[in-house]
C-alpha cells in the first residue's frame, strides 16, 4: 500500500478530531489538545474561572455527558450521541416532561436547509436548548416529551496550548487555531490540521523566525493569551489565523488591520505570484482571532487565512461541514501555501551594498561564471543587478521582488551569492 499523502494525513487527522463535543472550555478541548500532542508536543494551560484577562473574564467549566429528547414510547427523537450539534453549546442541565408546544421554544432548526442540525451556542447567557433538522421537528406528534440534558457549568478552566518551533532570532510568528468547535470539520479542524503539520514541516528546515503555534478556544483563548503574555508581544513580528482550511474554495487571506504589514505583502506576492486563483479581502473587526491580535492596543500584524471565508459556504456552522467536505488536496495546497509564504518571510533581509558607487564588477568575482548554462542565467543575472541596486539597508528583498517583478527565490539566491561574494551584508 502506498504511504499517504500529506493531504491524506491531515484528512485522517480532520476525521479524528471531528466527533468531539468541544466548546470554550472543558473535557473536549482537553481530549482535542490530547490528539494534537501526538503530533506535536504540546504546553497546556489551565486557566482558572474568574480569571481577569483584559475586559473579560475566565467563564466557569462546561461538560456534558448526555442529552436527549425523547417521546412518549422512550425513543429518543433528539440524540447527544449521534451529534454533539444536537444540544445548544453551554446548555444549563435541564430535566423535565413538557408538551411539544412548550419544548418548540428551545429547539433550534434551519427552515432552508431542513435536513441540516444548525450550531448554536449561548456561552454567557443561562440557557439550554436543542438543535435538530427542520425535518425532523416537522414529524413530531403532539404529545409529552422527556428532556433530559445533563451537564454541569461550575468553576474549572479555561484551556489551551501552544508549540513552538525554535527559530535563529527569538522573533516570533503566531500561528492560530481555534479549538472550540464541536463537530465541525472544515471550520475548524481542517485549521488545526493544516497549523499541526505546518508545525511539522516548519521543524525540519530550522526557520529563521521563532514559531509560535496557538491551539485555544475562539475569541476568550486569543484574549486570555494576550492578557497572559504582554512581556512577549513586542518579540511578535508576524501573525496568521487559521481556519477554514479544507474546503474546495479558493485561498481567501484577509489583510491585517494596518493592511501593509510584512505577512500581507508576503501573502499577497506569493498567493500572485504561485497563480493560484485567490482572493485578498480587507481587514474588518469581525471574523477570527486576527481582530484579537490586531485591536489597536496590541496592533499585531496578523492576517487570516481560509478557504472560503465564514460564513461564506451553505454547510457553515452546520452539521453538513462534515470531513466530507474537506478535501486532502485542498488541505495540501493551503498548507503548501503556507510553507511558501514563511518561507519568503524568513528570507526577507535587508542588505548594505559594500560597493554603492557604480556597479561593481560581477565578472572578476566569477559570479556571472557560476551563473553560466543555467536557463534562467538572464534572471539570475537581473536578480543580482537589482539586489545591488536595492540594498541601501531601506529595502528588503520583497522590495526587490515586487519592485522588479522578478520570482522571490531568485532574488534570494542572488543575495545569497552576492553576499557569500562580499559584496553585500545584512
């Protein structure tokens, strides 16, 4: 049998993850960050209940062991076990007998899509309530009905986890992926999936940057991190958001808040330059944990990337984003384009020329000799024409590579060769 692909892999691992009932809190994060620890090693942290973390507050714990709705013969019409979808996320337990007429007030359904269970939640109101299929509701008899959810919502932590991948400068890159999603695949165990193997990959090429990778629950994970972290924010210099990862949409990147920071120009070359059909959409504070990272306080560069975006594909938030609708080819391509941009990222120096006045002669240091038989010997030779002319220790190599036209790879091997060469430092 052959090995699997990358692509398969992170499939395998999307199908893994998917029946866990996680939320912002609780045993199914813990159980999530368990399986990802196989991967790659991983550092958790509980964060205790009423922790203060910036203008929010650590909630208290939720778990859940079983729900069900059930009818007067005992079937249950509503089953937990089936889906974890099936129960409004941070539903109070609840214990009762009510006719149909009162039940229908906590039942939640998508009237356009009547064969799909909806994704609701209520994490900071006490509610309780149940999802199911439009069509299932519609073939309910009147009658009584036995409720029975049973959870608890008391003091606990909040939890989440982060790996690193050691670089050359303790700069760091945030790589962040939300993991409080039940039942979800594509938004977004397909991100966790992408970000664990990026990590992998990441590892093996010993990257200039630091990477720092965030495994935490959406919007209370990325606050909580930033409130426990502010002695690091200054080392962070790029950022990207994961999730979406896996459909069969084009690449989305969504630009950071400053909207030319270094990770958008990086993104926004490599994405044109790879001729992948793409989209680049402008910031707005609504969407991911990039509207975290980028508040005005914290100002991060940080983008998102996805797929299609939230909220941008029917089965979003939906039982029908299912690992079948996450593709290993789309997974390896979002990953590929990950690897190329952190790539370009970690090699985008800026250089002095030691030679400013008048071209220097390429040709006695044998550079243009060592260039001799390649195909691309023309764009070699005009890679290492315009590094000189760029490096006056303003313009990095992106610079060059736009401002010329040219590949990144080519500029970079220039400025490799021009350095080893003498003529130009960092």
């Amino acid at each position: 049998m052959a090995p699997m692909t990358a692509g398969e892999e992170m499939h395998a691992l999307v199908e893994r993850l998917y029946p866990l009932c996680r939320s912002i809190t609780g045993d199914g994060v813990r159980a999530t960050l368990r399986i990802v620890d196989e991967y790659v090693p991983l550092e958790v942290h509980e964060v205790p209940t009423g922790t203060q973390v910036l203008d929010w507050t650590v909630p208290q714990e939720w778990n859940i062991r079983d729900a069900y709705v059930a009818d007067a013969d005992g079937r249950r019409v509503v089953d937990f076990a089936a889906s974890s979808l099936h129960v409004l996320g941070y539903s109070v337990p609840v214990s009762a007998t009510m006719p149909l007429d009162e039940l229908r007030g906590h039942l939640h359904t998508l009237p356009d899509q009547p064969s799909w269970v909806p994704y609701r939640t209520s994490y900071y109101k006490p509610e309780w309530g149940f999802c199911l299929a439009q069509e299932t509701l519609d073939a309910l008899p009147d009658g009584e009905y036995e409720v029975r959810i049973d959870s608890t919502l008391a003091d606990g932590h909040l939890t989440y986890a982060e790996h690193v991948v050691p670089g050359q400068v303790p700069d760091e890159v945030i790589v962040s992926c939300h993991v409080c999603h039940p039942s979800l695949a594509n938004d977004n165990m397909a991100g966790v999936a992408v970000a664990v193997f990026l990590a992998r990959a990441l590892a093996e090429r010993k990257p200039y940057y630091t990477y720092r990778f965030l495994f935490a629950p959406g919007t209370i994970g990325a606050i909580t991190w930033l409130a426990r972290n502010a002695e690091r924010i200054e080392r962070v210099k790029h950022g990207l958001v994961l999730a979406c990862a896996g459909d069969p949409g084009q690449l989305t990147y969504k630009r950071s808040r400053r909207g030319d920071a270094e990770i958008d120009r990086v993104m926004r070359h490599v994405l044109t330059t790879s001729e992948r059909p793409h989209r680049i959409t402008e910031f707005t504070p609504y969407g991911y944990d990039e509207r975290q990272f980028c508040s005005p306080g914290f100002d991060l560069g940080v983008g998102s990337l996805s797929r299609t975006p939230y909220a941008g594909y029917p089965e979003y938030h939906t039982s029908a984003d299912n690992p079948d609708l996450v593709t290993p080819g789309a997974l390896e391509d979002t990953l590929a384009l990950c690897t190329e941009a952190f790539s370009v990222l970690d090699r985008n120096r800026t250089y002095v020329n030691l030679s400013p006045y008048g071209e220097p002669q390429l040709g006695r240091r044998g550079l243009y000799d060592a260039l001799g038989g390649r195909s691309d010997t023309k764009q070699a030779q005009m890679a290492m024409l315009w590094v000189l002319s760029l490096s006056d220790g303003e313009h990095g190599l992106l610079d060059v590579a736009e401002r010329s036209g040219l590949p990144f790879d080519a500029v970079a091997t220039a400025a490799g060769a021009l350095h080893d060469a003498g003529l130009i430092k960092a």
